[in-house]
C-alpha cells in the first residue's frame, strides 16, 4: 500500500478509493481495521458508514470473503457478456433486487 503514496501527501487521495485500496490488501478487514490502517497510513480518519457505502456491509464482507476471487471472476464474465456496457450490465443486474 505504501507504493501508492510515492511522493504525493495522502490528502490527495479520495477516500472512498483509500478504502477500496486497504479493501484489496486485506480483503478480510473488518471497518474498525480498515479505519484504523487509513489513519495510521494516511492520516485519514474515515466513518463506517463511508466504508460499508464502498465496500457493503461487514457482516455480508464475511459471508462472501471465501468466495471473492470467484465473484469477481463471475463479474468480469458478466461485464463481458453485456459487452462491456457499465449502463447495460447495472440495469440487467437491477432487475434481481
């Protein structure tokens, strides 16, 4: 994680992508985790609610932590079978909540 910072103060950095960031070195991480390497990190205090907005719920987090690779190799199918088309593939996938 600390590649990305290379010379640049933390603040430039947009938090929601900080936690997406901590997100993919500790895919485990619980939001008190999460909040504590950004601060201790950057410097950045960031709120629970920020971190379930960008990452889901920690409780759902758990459930799916031993089948993310799988989930997000399914995604990458999905986003290719509706031919790469953010718009398409969200409204296609809105159609099951």
């Amino acid at each position: 994680m600390s590649s990305t910072k290379s010379g640049l103060n933390a603040n430039f950095f947009n938090k929601s992508e900080l936690i997406r960031e901590v997100a993919r070195a500790v895919p485990g991480a619980t939001n008190k985790q999460v909040k504590k390497i950004i601060r201790d990190q950057y410097g950045i205090e960031v709120a629970s609610n920020l971190i379930i907005a960008v990452l889901g719920r920690e409780r759902t987090r758990k459930l799916l932590a031993p089948v993310r690779a799988k989930l997000i190799q399914m995604g990458l199918e999905w986003f290719e079978l509706c031919g790469r088309d953010r718009g398409y593939c969200s409204e296609l996938l809105s159609t099951f909540s």
